[in-house]
C-alpha cells in the first residue's frame, strides 16, 4: 500500500482486518475496517472524497437522545413559537427518547421507528399524535444528515401516519347557526369579543393582545401585531410568528359598531374597578388586565349547550368567518391574507369545501360565453367556424372570446 498523505490517516492489522484510521473534520479519528487490502483501499477512497465534499459522517456513536436535545435548544427553540418547542420537546420526552434514545445516531433505523408508530396506534394514540411523533424524529434527523452526523435520514424510509384531513370548512357554524348565534350572545360580557372575532377571523390570542392603538375605527381597519400564546411558565405576548401574520384587517360596519360598543364597555369597567391596570387592550377582563382564554372558552360553550347548538371551539368564529368569504365568491388569495397564513396552500388546505363551491361558481359564469345548438350544425367547417365566432361576439356583449377570457 501506497504511502498516504498529510491526515490521511493509517493502516495497521485489527485482527484478521485491516483497520485504517482518518482524521474527520473535527479532529477525530474515524476507523475504517476491511478483510482484504483492496476492500480497505476503497473505502480509504470513498471516505476522503466523501470528506472533501463535507460528506463524510462525523459522529455515528453520538447518542440520539443527547443530539435530541441539541436539536431542540439549537434549532427549534430559537427560529418557533415557544408553543411549538413546548410541544415538541414534550413528544421527544415522552414518546421518542424512551426508544430510541439510548441508541447511537447511526443505529436509529427505520425498523425501530416503524414499530414505535405501531405500538403507539396500539396504544390507541390518535393520528395527529403520531404525526408530530413523526415531525420530531424526521426534523431532527435531517438536521443531523445536514449536518453530516449521519449519512441518511431514516425516517424517509417510514411509512407514517395517513395525513389527516385539514379541511376545517366543517367545523364552521352554519347559516342558521350563525342567526342563532347572533341572538344568544346579546348582551353577555364578551357579545363585543365574540362579534369581533367572527366579523374579522381573529384568532382568540390575537383578540386577546388587541390595543386600541392598533384599532382604526375612523378608517374602518385594525391592524394584527401581538398575540398571546399559552406557555408552561403562563401567558406570553409575542409577534405573529409570519410575516402575513402581522396584516390589516378592514372592519365591516357591524365590526366597526361592536367596538364602539366594547369601547364604551372599557369606560364602564374602568370606572368601576377599584384598582385599574391600564394595558390600553381593546378586551380586558375587570381589572384591566388580558382575559383567560380558557374560561372565556368554557361560557361560550356553556351558552352554546343551554341554546342547544353543537360544541365549537372559539376558533371556529375564524373558520365561519372563512367560509362566509367565500360565500361572497372572495378569491382564495385575498383569503389567505385576510387570516393570515403563510402559505395559499394551507388556506387551500383548510377550505377544501368551500374552494370548490367558490371554483364551482367561478365556472358556472362561463356559460354564457358558449351558445349551445339543438341538432347537427349544417355548411362548411368555415361556415360553422364563423358563426360560433359572431355567436361569441354577440353573447359577450361584442367583445372577442380571448377578451372575455383575459
């Protein structure tokens, strides 16, 4: 064998191996072991290749719960919603690390996480359970692959829960619901809160974090730029996590009414507390101070079940506020920036039901541009060519087919 270069490493007998050691770009040594000279000399090769491309796996015995951790303080923690690291770190410990923690980042094999998923449908854990499961061990692993810890990431090669069904255009109230709603929340301490929501597709943490100084009733808009979010350590007011998070919403005139309703409400509560925490919020509880959206959920339910109308959540308001956009034939995109999603494809995702009532439509008005004929056409192909053009003209009010189109 041919002497080697500067860290390049060397090669002695292990046994009844060759055993050749390299120095990875940490300054450790990885060792490599073949039976015979030709065997060890190719993977010498393949390794430092792999090595100046910044491919070669540096770490196969790093333990995967140690590098779980890691993953959550370094790259979760910092750049999601503190909810988000929560939730996460919660599954890590709970579900992942007690399987798969002890073992070395190189022996976490596809295998062992197909059966923890199995185990955890026969544990009876819901879908969505498993998916973050899923979410936790693929997002840490393909950090780790692009971090050459590992050379590939294993959970690409799981087969992981069904993808649950997003369309929450059911969840919404219907019509007649929505009427009953409008009547049963008349006069309650949070009819402004819950009006506003439903006329504006608030979040309840947005709703919550409102200021006046963000509420333009003369211009007829507020303006989304806080929310609180329910944390371990309490309540925590934080920036929308996106930028189409922070947006303007413009106020219809029953919105615009409801706050000057609730501004009036802020005077009474003001001149009634004996002490007064002033936070400027647009729904403060008695004291000044943001309300708990827990026990603000727990009356709206409560008074939902005494109506005799199905149990919603508060963020329900916001899907009917979505599907009442579309109703109104809205365009999908002025959706997705009305509540704010990052993403046209969640928004897509969400109102599956009602994109295509609003498709649907969207079609149906092309039947006036096409004139229909009873029987066979009679002449020349020209001949009909002409008359489906001036038949065109003449529905479209005589503009040409491509104008009514573009």
């Amino acid at each position: 064998m041919a002497r080697r270069g500067r860290r390049e490493g060397s090669t002695d007998r292990f046994g009844e191996y060759y055993r050749h050691r390299i120095t990875l770009p940490d300054g450790r040594r990885l060792a490599l072991y073949a039976r015979t000279r030709e065997e060890l000399n190719e993977k010498i090769e393949t390794a430092i290749a792999a090595r100046a491309r910044g491919e070669l796996v540096t770490s196969g015995r790093y333990p995967y719960g140690q590098w779980l951790d890691q993953w959550l303080a370094d790259h979760v923690k910092p750049n999601l919603a503190i909810t988000t690291w929560e939730r996460y770190s919660g599954i890590a410990r709970n579900h992942v690390k007690p399987v798969l923690g002890r073992l070395a980042l190189d022996k976490v094999d596809a295998p062992r996480i197909q059966r923890l998923y199995a185990q955890m449908h026969d544990d009876g854990y819901k879908p969505a359970t498993i998916s973050t499961v899923h979410a936790v061990i693929h997002q840490s692993l393909e950090v780790a692959r692009k971090m050459r810890l590992v050379g590939h990431n294993v959970a690409d090669d799981v087969q992981g829960p069904p993808p649950r069904d997003r369309d929450a255009s059911d969840r919404a109230f219907e019509p007649e619901q929505v009427r009953v709603l409008d009547e049963i929340i008349v006069g309650h301490r949070h009819e402004w809160l819950w009006r506003t929501m439903l006329l504006t597709g608030l979040r309840s943490g947005e709703a919550t974090a409102l200021t006046w100084k963000n509420v333009d009733i003369k211009n007829g808009r507020l303006h989304v730029r806080a929310s609180y979010r329910r944390t371990l350590n309490g309540p925590l007011l934080a920036t929308p996590k996106t930028k189409r998070g922070r947006r303007t919403i413009p106020l219809p005139r029953p919105a615009i009414r409801a706050l000057e309703a609730q501004r009036a409400r802020v005077r009474e509560l003001k001149l009634a507390s004996g002490v007064w925490d002033e936070q400027n919020l647009v729904f403060p509880n008695a004291l000044g101070r943001p309300l708990r959206p827990d026990r603000v959920l727990q009356e709206f339910q409560a008074l939902l079940k005494r109506h005799g109308l199905p149990k919603k959540r508060l963020h329900d308001l916001r899907h009917t506020y979505a599907t009442l956009l579309y109703a109104q034939d809205t365009h999908p995109r002025a959706v997705q920036e009305l509540m704010g999603h990052s993403r046209l494809e969640m928004t897509m995702d969400l109102y599956t039901g009602s994109v295509s009532a609003v498709l649907k439509n969207a079609a149906a008005r092309l039947d006036g541009i096409f004139v229909e004929r009873a029987g066979p056409a009679a002449g020349s192909s020209a001949e009909q060519l002409a008359r489906m053009q001036a038949d065109a003209r003449r529905a479209a009010g005589g503009a040409g087919l491509t104008e009514q189109l573009g």
